[in-house]
C-alpha cells in the first residue's frame, strides 16, 4: 500500500500542476435541479425501483417518476446533506433533491466527489442562525464546481476522469473491507448463537439477578461539561452515543480497568462490554457486575446478552432491568465452558469491532486516506468574492 501511495503522490503533482479553473454554478452544470413529489409513507416493503428519502440508503416503491442518472441529495433532517448516486428508474421523497442532466463539460462522479466534500459545510453556514440546517432550491442552483482547464475541454475532462478513478480506488479498498467486515459479523453472530444455545437439562439455568447486580453510575457522574479529546477519561451516556467526550475531572473515576462491568441502558437496552476507566453523564445508564460468590465470568453474561431477541428490546425500554432481564433465566455451563466460550467470541469481536487493531481500524485507515487525497485533489483556490465555500 505504501508504494501505491507514494505512486498517487507523484501523479498529482503531474495531474494538477499549473492547472487554472473556472468556477461555475451547480445550475451552470446541470440541466436539472428538482425535487420528488411523495411523502415519506409512499414507502412499499415489496417495491421493485429505489425510493430516496432523507435517510442514508432508499426504500423501495412501485412506481417511479425519473428514469436518468442522477444525484440525489437529502434535503434535511439528520442526514441533510448525504448524497447518493443512481442511474435508472427511482422515485423520491418531497425534500429530496434531484440532480441530473449533465452538461458536456463535467463528469458526474467528479460533482459528486466535489459535493461529497464541501457540500455539508455550505449548508450549514448559507442555513439561518439557531435554525435547523436544511437545503433551499436558491442554495444548491447558486453552489459553485471548480472547472479545470476550461479552456481545453479534453484536458478538462482528462482531470476530471483521473481525479475520479484516483478516488473510485479508496472508495473500493474501503467497500471491499466493509463488505469483509459485515460477513464476519454475521459469522461472529452465528457462532456466538450456537455457542450460546443450550438444550434443556444441559446445563443449570438462573435467573439474571441471582447472578448479577447492579447500580446507577450516581457515585461516578460528571459535573463539568468541559469536554476535551486531549483528556483522558470517556465520560459515558444514555443512547447510542455512549461517549459523550472526555474530562479531566479526576473525582469519582469507576476503574472499571481493574473491574470491568456490562453498561446496560434504559433507553436502548444496548450492552456493551466496558473494561477501560470512565465516569459517567447519565444516570440512566445501569452497571452490572457480579453478584457475589457467583461461579460464571462476567463476560460470559455480557456476549449471553447480546443474543437476547430484538423484539424484547423493542416491547418495553423502560425499566428493562425490573421488568424482565431480573428475572430472564441464563444457562450457567461449567467455569471451562464459558472459559473457551469467551476466548473464542473476544477473537471474532476483535476483529471486528476494535478500532485498534480489528477490521473497524482498517476502515478507519482507508477513510482518511480517503479523505487526505480527496481534499488534496479537490482544494482549488477560491475565487476572491467566495464566501469560503466549503473551507
């Protein structure tokens, strides 16, 4: 990899050198800027064409209104901003924008590389102050693309076709490992089940709350919201943030380094293993550990919880530990079952969720290689009127 980066490098000092560029608007570009027409709940489970929405990937519907290849762009919501790429048949949403019809002059995937990198920024700093941001017609018609080479459209075109397959190659690198990495959550899933399922009489079943406590982190909360990636201590909240940031706050740290415990949250019901030092924000959160003179391993309970079904999570989040985990009856094999049982499920969750040394730190590494050329390419200089558009 290093030889093929050190090889990129020398094509863009090639690839960029001396290049001039004309700024022209998004409506300059394209012959067409619109939006769908449904609402949200035009949704069918059973369509057969894409549905854009304002959400990350599309649903599926029956009918479609365009049949081109386009750019669709999610006009508001948490995901303002994300972009998708479709050629074909497709319906859309009604704050869904449409972007398509192409001009000679520019490549498609070169504009969606361009949009992909300052796009965001430009919406929130066009959208009014305290509002929430969100995309106007005016806003996207009036969007800038560097041209290079304008003057020479087959150079132009040259560039913009390099720049592409320069980008096209991470963008691979990081699909392959993505796809890598859902393959091996489903083969950790599927070990983790039958590892995890025992028959009746096989082994000795109590109920959770025999053989775990717990308690609200109210000893361990955070008072300063001074949050500061140089500090060291995760403070740690309800929902699926979970780190909120990290303090300095050197009072009433868990060491959960010395005593790990299973974070259990009210609203989610998500688990997660934590083994490293934190203090927390919410209180909503519950600390399980050991009950006492119990003969199980705690992370043996921790991988059991993650195969509890959805829809007992989904029924009833409140109180979830009252309610029903308390009583929810657990297999307890022997202390060399879960023993082997653990030491095999840590190999499959470190490959794939640890961002130090698992398939998720890969991804990371090849996204901000990603990013570094993506910015490093597409960072022409601005004209003079330019009110900073995606710096």
């Amino acid at each position: 990899m290093g030889d093929n980066m050190a090889r990129i490098g020398g094509q863009l000092g090639r690839l960029l050198d001396g290049v001039e560029v004309e700024w022209k608007t998004l409506g300059e570009v394209c012959n067409l800027i619109t939006t769908g027409k449904l609402n949200a709940n035009a949704l069918e489970d059973d369509g057969i064409y894409p549905f854009f929405t304002c959400n990350e990937t599309p649903y599926k519907i029956n009918n479609y209104a365009f049949d081109l290849e386009a750019i669709l762009i999610s006009g508001n919501g948490s995901q303002v901003g994300h972009l998708n790429y479709y050629k074909g048949k497709f319906n859309a949403y009604q704050r869904t924008y449409i972007v398509g019809d192409f001009k000679d002059s520019i490549k498609v995937m070169y504009l969606f590389y361009y949009l992909s990198r300052t796009l965001k920024e430009y919406i929130t700093q066009h959208s009014k102050k305290g509002s929430v941001p969100y995309i106007t017609m005016p806003m996207l018609d009036n969007f800038k693309i560097p041209i290079p080479c304008p003057d020479n459209p087959v150079r132009s075109l040259a560039i913009q076709a390099e720049i592409v397959r320069i980008l096209d190659t991470f963008t691979e690198l990081t699909t392959e490992l993505t796809t890598e990495l859902t393959l091996r959550k489903k083969q950790y899933e599927y070990y983790r089940d039958r590892l995890l399922t025992f028959e009746e009489g096989e082994v000795e079943w109590k109920p959770l709350g025999e053989v775990t406590q717990y308690e609200q982190p109210t000893k361990y909360l955070v008072q300063s919201t001074d949050y500061n990636d140089d500090f060291t201590t995760p403070v740690l909240t309800a929902g699926k943030t979970f780190i909120l940031g990290y303090t300095d706050e050197a009072n009433g740290i868990y060491k959960a380094s010395k005593t790990p415990v299973i974070i259990f949250d009210d609203f989610t019901t998500a688990n997660k293993w934590v083994d490293f030092d934190f203090k927390a924000k919410s209180s909503a959160m519950k600390m399980i550990t050991s009950a006492d003179d119990c003969n199980f391993i705690l992370k043996y309970i921790y991988y059991w919880l993650n195969t509890l079904p959805s829809e007992l999570i989904d029924r009833d989040h409140k109180r979830q530990w009252i309610s029903n985990f308390c009583t929810k009856k657990i297999p307890i094999p022997p202390l060399a079952e879960q023993s082997r049982i653990v030491a095999i499920l840590d190999k499959f969750d470190t490959l794939t969720t640890s961002i130090s040394e698992g398939l998720p730190r890969e991804i990371a590494l090849r996204q901000q290689q990603y990013e570094y050329y993506r910015d490093l390419l597409l960072s022409f200089p601005k004209p003079e009127d330019d009110e900073k558009q995606g710096e």
